[in-house]
C-alpha cells in the first residue's frame, strides 16, 4: 500500500507518528542551543565576582558586559543577522557552522588575561547563541507530532536550566582554583559545544521545510529515519525560494503571531534575565554571603524549575496553555512580593523568592511561552519571525542590563526590580487566563488557519 501523496497527507503523517527514540535524539540534539545559551549565561554570573576582581571591573563595565552577552545585545544581534538563513537555506545547514563560533568565543575566554579578550570572547559566544537557538526551536517544532509537541518541545527548558546546574557544581568544584576557576567553565561550555557540532552533522533536515522548498529526498530520508510511510514521487519537486527582501515581507503578515511571542515571553524575561546573570552578584552583594553559598542558592533555582519542567511535560498536551501560563504567573508574582516588601538580607527572603519563582517558572510561563513562539510561526517564516521575537527580548534585556548594577547600588534597590517584576507577572495572570492561546493538540496547520484565517 502506498503512503500518503499529498503535501497535507506528509505533514498528517508526521503529525500523527508515533514518539519514537529519534524523536528525542534529535529534540536533545537541537535543544542543547539551550544548555549552551543558558550555560554561556550562568557561566559568566558564577565568573562575575571573579571578574570584578581580576578585571577591576567599574559597575559600567559589568553593565556593558552583561548588556552585550548571551543574554542580550549579543544574542539579539546573531538572531536577527543570521537565523533567517534557517528559513533560505534550512535549519541543517546553520548547524554546520554555527557551534563552531560558539567555541571560539568560549576559548576566547577561557584564555583571557584582559578585558578586551573577555568583551570579544563574550560577545562572539552570544552572536552564536543567538544564530543558533531560534533555528533549534523551529526544528523541534516542525519535527514533533501533535500529541507530543508540549512534551518535546520542554527538553528546550529542561537542557536550558541543566546547563546552569552543571555550570555552577563545575564552579563550586574550581572554587580552590581561585580567580582562575572561570578559565575551566568556560573551556568545559567549548568541549559540549565541539560534541554538539559533531553530533548534529548526523542530523536530517526539518522534513516541513524540506516539504516547502520541494526538497523530497529529505522527506523521504526524515520518514525512513522516523519509521514514517510516505510516498513524495507525487509531490511536486521544486518550489519558488523567497528572497530576503520578499521574505521579510512575508514575515509581517504573521505580525499577530511575532507580538504573541513577544508579549508572552517578555513578561517573564525581565526578573528571569535578572537571575540568570546577576543572581550570584545579588546574593554576594546583598545577602553578604560568599560565592560557594550564592552559587548553591542559583543551583536551587534551576532544580526547582527542573522538577517542574519534568511535570510539565506530561500535562501541556492536555490541559490548557492558557490556563499553565496563568497559574504559572500567579505563582511568579507571589515570589517577587517579599523581596518587594522585606529586605533582601534575610536569608529565607532570598530562598522564598529564589524558590518559589523557580517553581512557577517551570511549571507554565517559560515552557509555553517558548511553545508559542514557535507554534503560531509558519513553516517558511518560523525562524526569521523568532528571530524577530528574539531580538525585541534580548534587546529589552540588553537594555535592562545596562541599569539593574545601578538600580543595585540604591539603598533597598533590589526592592525595586522585585516590585517591577511582580508588576509584570500580575499582569500575565490575567493576559494568560484571557488571551492566551488554546493551542495544545492542534497541528501547526491548524494553529495557522484559526489564528490568520488561511
């Protein structure tokens, strides 16, 4: 018996395949652009103390740092100069190159003995990330059958904070090499790096873009790999490629899905931006603890949202998006209000705020806000219109991370950032519960058709 011949036909039979072992060798594979982002992150908040010091580094030069990292200019600038070339030429031919920048940026730092060297080596490292994670995200999507989507698409937030985890135990463990710890968290995010490269040469291709672009011998090579059953001798062999400038302005008619994403993920961003580089220099500066005591409170924050990401990932797919992202946010703005009304400097303040975040962070926010990113995307814009979303996050970020050492410097300045971030998370509440999207078990076809009508 023949397979399915028809464009609508392939995309039901990957949609309804069954979760097979590749599935989640090629999730991981893509989702790993998350470790090292968030590792890149972390990496250089476990590093910041030390730099302080061994840098002599002025509170400008720690904002101008952080504000031109993985975590924001940096990243913001890689995604919207190169993941667009995920949707021209495919998300297999960015792997390629991609990883590779991203180790030469982290053996830039490893070597450092000035902050020139750091600044490049960074900055480099986040241009990386920041080609690499919207083209990831796309893949994982586009591979992942409806019923499963949720929960593969969560192996973007589990490697995302295991990066961190891992990160910070190898710096708890450098901690008597001194002031050259960072040399060897650095040179441990090159050698996954290298790993990751060297594995995703094995990957296919995205076979919905393949479909797209009339590139059948790559569906055809998804299918077999997958256990599919497809027939493309019927499909048409070539499709027209969009141009840059075309491609574009195609990208505006999903204007609705680019402001989703961004609104979605920008209210969780701001605080989680804050943690994921400042967190031990809060506990350090603030709390008046050490650095092995700060690194163990962010290790707290990344296994609590670990825990929830595990729990996540078998609820998503059947209980409302909508309706995680609110009771996720609730949860989040809880957190933020004792910081916002008692002083840092006790220490449970800072584990229920640490805590309690991570907990509501795993459990909606992150996870769906990173599911619609991708879902209310088309496949021939799914890259380039993240990459939009991507640069609008980390651009605010950049920009937050210019004030947030200043804002530190106040008396009860933390005070300030908690109240802003509670602020937001009570307003994704009621976004969440009111306007969030009903996505889960809908195929990215379907999602396309009710949220543009075509």
């Amino acid at each position: 018996m023949s397979g399915p011949s028809g464009p609508g036909d392939v995309h039901r039979a990957f949609d309804e395949a069954l979760l097979k072992r590749t599935h989640y060798y090629w999730t991981v594979l893509g989702a790993l652009a998350d470790y090292l982002d968030a590792g890149a992150i972390v990496a250089g908040a476990a590093s910041l103390p030390i730099w302080v010091q061994y840098f002599h580094l002025t509170p400008f030069l720690v904002a101008l740092l952080a504000a031109l990292s993985a975590n924001s200019f940096g990243s913001a600038l890689g995604a919207l100069a190169s993941a667009p070339l995920g949707d021209a030429f495919g998300r297999k031919t960015i792997y390629t190159y991609d990883l590779l920048f991203y180790t030469l940026g982290t053996v830039l730092i490893a070597l450092a003995n000035n902050f020139v060297i750091l600044f490049i080596g960074y900055l480099i490292m986040g241009l990386a990330v920041g080609v690499d994670v919207p083209v990831s995200w796309s893949l994982i999507a586009e591979i992942a059958p409806t019923r499963f989507r949720s929960r593969l698409m969560a192996f973007i937030n589990i490697l995302w904070y295991l990066g961190p985890i891992v990160v910070l135990l190898i710096g708890i463990a450098t901690v008597p090499l001194g002031s050259e710890s960072f040399r060897v968290i650095f040179a441990s995010l090159a050698a996954v790096a290298l790993i990751t490269w060297a594995l995703r040469r094995t990957l296919t291709e995205s076979p919905r873009w393949a479909l797209l672009t009339g590139k059948l011998e790559q569906v055809k090579e998804a299918a077999e790999k997958l256990g599919i059953n497809v027939d493309v001798s019927k499909l048409q062999a070539a499709q027209e490629r969009l141009g840059l400038r075309d491609r574009l302005r195609e990208v505006w008619k999903y204007k609705k899905g680019i402001g989703i994403g961004f609104w979605a993920n920008f209210l969780w961003y701001i605080p989680a931006s804050t943690f994921g580089f400042f967190l031990p220099y809060l506990v350090t500066s603030i709390a008046h603890s050490n650095i092995v005591i700060a690194d163990l409170v962010d290790i707290g924050w990344f296994a609590t949202a670990q825990s929830m990401f595990i729990v996540y990932m078998f609820i998503a797919d059947k209980v409302g998006r909508n309706v995680l992202y609110g009771i996720s946010a609730a949860i989040c703005a809880i957190a933020f209000l004792f910081p916002t009304f008692l002083p840092f400097t006790i220490f449970w303040v800072v584990l229920l705020n640490v805590l309690l975040f991570g907990f509501g962070h795993g459990i909606g926010v992150f996870p769906v806000g990173t599911a619609w990113q991708a879902e209310l995307l088309p496949t021939e814009v799914r890259a380039t219109g993240q990459a939009f979303v991507w640069t609008f996050l980390r651009t605010t970020i950049g920009i937050w991370s210019l004030i947030v050492p200043f804002i530190v410097l106040l008396p009860n300045g933390y005070s300030y950032i908690a109240g802003i971030s509670a602020a937001l998370f009570i307003v994704g509440v009621v976004w969440g519960f009111k306007w969030g999207p009903r996505t889960q078990g809908k195929s990215l076809e379907e999602i396309r058709k009710e949220l543009y009508g075509k």
